[in-house]
C-alpha cells in the first residue's frame, strides 16, 4: 500500500475514466513568489539556460506543453511597483520562437491578453509560432484583470469585466479570420483558393470592417490550440464557447475540481459542443521524497521559503485593499474589514475583488480555529496547492484525479528553476508509466495530437457542415 498524500485530496469520487492517461504542462512562474529565487539553486528568470534547462527536461518526460505567462507592465500594488516581484520578463511569443527551434514535440503556449493586443497582428505572430514549430503552439486567451496596463494601450483605455469577454469574443473572432483566409488543403476548386476574409472590426467608435489577408500558412495542427484562463461565470462561458483548454485554478481540492469540471462541462453543451471538447488544466506543484514525512519537510521548507514575512503582509493586504507592512507578520489578521472601495480599478478581477469580504471572513475562522498568525496562515493557503508525497503516492494521486473525470492533466509550477521538475520526470512519469496512466512516447508531432483533440474547422468546412459556428458573426463592442 502506498503512503497517502498529504493533504488528503479525500472523498470517494467514482473512477468514471478508467483508462484516462495523466497529462502535464509546465508553467514557468515569470516574476512572483512561487519559484523561490533566493535560494542558491535558482538560476535567472531572463537567462536563455534557465527556459533551455526547463523545457528540456519537460521534453524528456513527454510534457505536453511548455507555458509563459504575460505582464506588460510591472504589478502594482496600491499605486506602486510591486517590490516583492523580480523584474524581469521577456515577451512569450519571442522566447517561445527561441525554445521551438531547440526542441521536437513539446507544445508551446503563448500568454496573450485580448484586451490591448491588436488581434490581427496578433494572430499573425501566434500562427508565425505554430508554423515555424511545426503545429505546436497554443494561445492562452486571457483578458488581464487590472487597469494599470491600459494607461500604456487603447490610449490609456481600461475596459471594464463586463466589456472585457465581449471584446475578447471579437478579438478571437478577428484571430480566426487570420487563420481561416489561408486556402484549406482539402478545399476544393474555388474554396481552396480563398486568400481574403472580410470580418467586422472590434472597434465601435470607428465600426469599419477588417479585411484579412492569408499572409501565413496554415500549420500541420490548423491553427493554434485555444487556451483559456479566467475563472468568473463569463470567462467560464467564453471557454466553453472558445476554447480547446481552460488553465484553472481548481487544482487543491478534488471536490472543487469536480464542481467546476461539472460546471464547465454544462457551459460547454449549452455552446452546442461534445462536453469532452474542452480539456482542463489546473495549475499545481509537486513535491516528493522518499519517504511522506521526508516530503512533508521539504514542502514545509518550500512553503516558507515562498511566504516570507514581506510577501505574507503583501498577500493579507492584497485581499484587505490597505498597505499592511507595519503589522507583525507573526501576530493576528487584521481585526478589521477589507477595504473594498480600493480594489477596483486596481484589481479588476470581478470575482475576487467582490468576494474579499468573505475571503477574509475565512481566514479569519480558520486562522482563530487553528491558532494563527497571519504568515502561518498564508503558508497554510499555499500548502493546499499541491501534491507532496512519495512519487508513487503522487503518481496514485494524480491518476485518480483523472480517472474521477476531474481534470484532464497538470500545469505543474517549478518551486526552483531551472531544476525544478527534475524529480517529477524522473521520479513520478516512471511511476505514472508503471501504473499505465502516462505515455511512453510522443505519439503524435502536434500539440493539439498531444491534447488528444479533433482537427479545426475552417470557416468554410463549418459553412459546409452546418455545425454551430460561435465565431462566425463578431460583435463589435464600444470602446470607452
Ligand atoms: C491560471 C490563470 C493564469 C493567468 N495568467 C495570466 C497572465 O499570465 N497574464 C495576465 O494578464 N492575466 C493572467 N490571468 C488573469 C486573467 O487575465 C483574467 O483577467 C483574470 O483571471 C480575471 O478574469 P476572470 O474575472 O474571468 O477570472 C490568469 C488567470 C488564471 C486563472
């Protein structure tokens, strides 16, 4: 029998997938404090050799994708840079341009927001990514949930949750266009040999139409995968609408990550999609040992090399909307209620930013219940992502998360970089691969054949089929 993992990600979920293989992303953290850059290990966050190292090994544990995120600005907190973030984070599509070429299978996933991108010379570049690596690149469709980004793009127009999705629809309607002018392989006389689509704009204040040239080629996965991240009901609609991947942060505990794949895949049939259409990713860390106690220490270790008392207070404060760096890291949460007038134009995400009144009712309970401060209490949050344990109890653990139906694999973040997933790859994939849940070779060139996921429609084959096509028809949505 084998150890079980702690915390015990519990309840009896029936094995509804009893042959499902166990995926992974590597998400490689860009500027916070999930890699833990002060210890001696850690290599640079610019450096080529720190994506080189990375990527590599992912590549040898047959991961399916190696993800960047985006900031265009450096994060602010309160009106000020955010000082506990290392600065420092090269543009996804130009770094991932450089790891295609040294690499043969692993997808390559491109962070792109909809808000401020131009989406023509978006999808331009992110179908540049997909042929020149072969048919292996994704987008990953996000909206960015703050304003102060917007002072530098739109002409420092922000735009407000309830525009974002409506633009971010139009902007993937326009990216298809891109992609969709190229001639089909397989058209025939006439269709193969459309090279321009006409599409309304995305603009309001100058509604004009777009015409979109076929000036890249179609890769051998179509087009780029869609990947999705944004967790309010819009976003979760978007994806279901949109998107082949949602990168999701259901990823503690098993009961949770059942509730939202059920919620998701409700979403996805009211689109007039198979519920199995969207795959989905939560982010998550993994750390083993040899035995569970030696694996709970170095989770421990890792937890508190990642909440330092500074990045406790900034955490705490995030959520109460105030400057908490006079408190005692060691002593209570603040007695008081979260500011909440602060927190929009800063922070747009709408579900967080509404729910921090009961995000710290919880902490409170919790904190009061177990007896603590507000660094141990942080440290405590951060132990609930995750998976720590004896790489063949990890491996147990995983494989039942997707043979419940609860995901479809991992975006596993690195605590330490570049060496970060060493273990994983060769200490959980042989497990997994013993079990008969993680493949024992690539089996396919394209990500998309990675992802297990059916070819693309062009425009035309959708006209031809008559299938449901959510893209088609974009709306143009004002701009403020
Ligand atoms: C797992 C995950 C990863 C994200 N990564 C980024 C990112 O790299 N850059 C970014 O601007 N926003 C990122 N976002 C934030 C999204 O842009 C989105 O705006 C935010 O979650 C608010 O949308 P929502 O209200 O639908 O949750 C991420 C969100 C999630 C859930």
């Amino acid at each position: 029998m084998t150890a079980p993992t702690t915390p015990p990600h519990a309840p009896d979920a029936p094995i509804t997938r009893p042959r499902a293989q166990v995926h992974f992303g590597v998400f490689f953290q860009g500027v916070n404090h999930t890699t833990i850059w002060s210890d001696p290990e850690s290599g640079s966050q610019t450096d080529f050799a720190s994506f080189e190292r990375v990527v590599r090994t992912a590549e040898r544990g047959l991961f399916d994708a190696f993800f960047l995120g985006e900031g265009l600005r450096l994060r602010e907190t309160r009106g000020r840079i955010h000082d506990l973030d290392v600065v420092g984070r090269p543009d996804a599509i130009t770094q991932l341009a450089a790891l295609a070429a040294i690499t043969e299978r692993i997808g390559l996933v491109a962070t792109q927001n909809t808000t401020y991108h131009d989406p023509a010379d978006l999808a331009r570049r992110l179908a540049s990514l997909d042929v020149l690596s072969g048919g292996r690149a994704a987008w990953n469709v996000v909206t960015t949930d703050n304003a102060w980004t917007g002072e530098n793009f739109r002409r420092g127009g922000y735009l407000d949750h309830a525009d974002r999705y409506e633009r971010a629809a139009a902007v993937l309607a326009v990216a298809r266009g891109v992609w969709d002018a190229f001639p089909d392989a397989t058209g025939g006389a006439g269709e193969g040999t459309v090279a321009r689509v006409t599409v309304p704009g995305t603009d309001l204040r100058t509604p004009r139409d777009l015409v979109l040239d076929a000036t890249t080629p179609r890769s051998p996965q179509g087009h780029p995968v869609i990947f999705q991240a944004g967790d309010s009901p819009q976003g979760r609609d978007f994806a279901a609408a949109h998107a082949d991947v949602i990168f999701s942060r259901h990823g503690a505990v098993l009961a949770d990550a059942l509730g939202f794949a059920a919620d998701v895949r409700r979403r996805v049939v009211a689109a007039g999609r198979p519920e199995d259409d969207v795959k989905i990713f939560p982010g998550t860390a993994i750390v083993v040992g040899d035995t569970p106690a030696e694996a709970e220490e170095k989770a421990r270790w890792v937890r508190r090399a990642q909440v330092t008392p500074a990045t406790a207070l900034s955490i705490v404060g995030n959520i109460w909307g105030e400057d908490l760096s006079s408190y005692d890291p060691d002593g209570p949460l603040p007695a008081h209620d979260p500011v909440v007038a602060e927190l929009g134009g800063e922070r747009g995400s709408a579900t967080t930013g509404a729910r921090t009144h009961e995000i710290a009712r919880q902490w409170r309970a919790v904190a009061e219940a177990e007896n603590l401060s507000i660094r141990e209490l942080v440290v405590r949050n951060a132990g609930e992502r995750g998976f720590t344990g004896t790489p063949e109890a990890v491996a147990d653990e995983l494989t039942r998360w997707v043979r419940t139906g609860a995901v479809d694999g991992f975006n596993l973040s690195p605590w330490i970089v570049p060496s970060g997933l060493d273990d994983v790859v060769d200490r959980v994939v042989p497990a997994l691969q013993e079990r008969g849940a993680y493949p024992a070779a690539y089996e396919g060139g394209t990500l998309r054949e990675h992802l297990g996921l059916r070819a693309p429609l062009t425009r035309r084959a959708r006209d031809r089929s008559g299938v449901l096509d959510a893209d088609s028809e974009p709306t143009p949505v004002p701009v403020p």
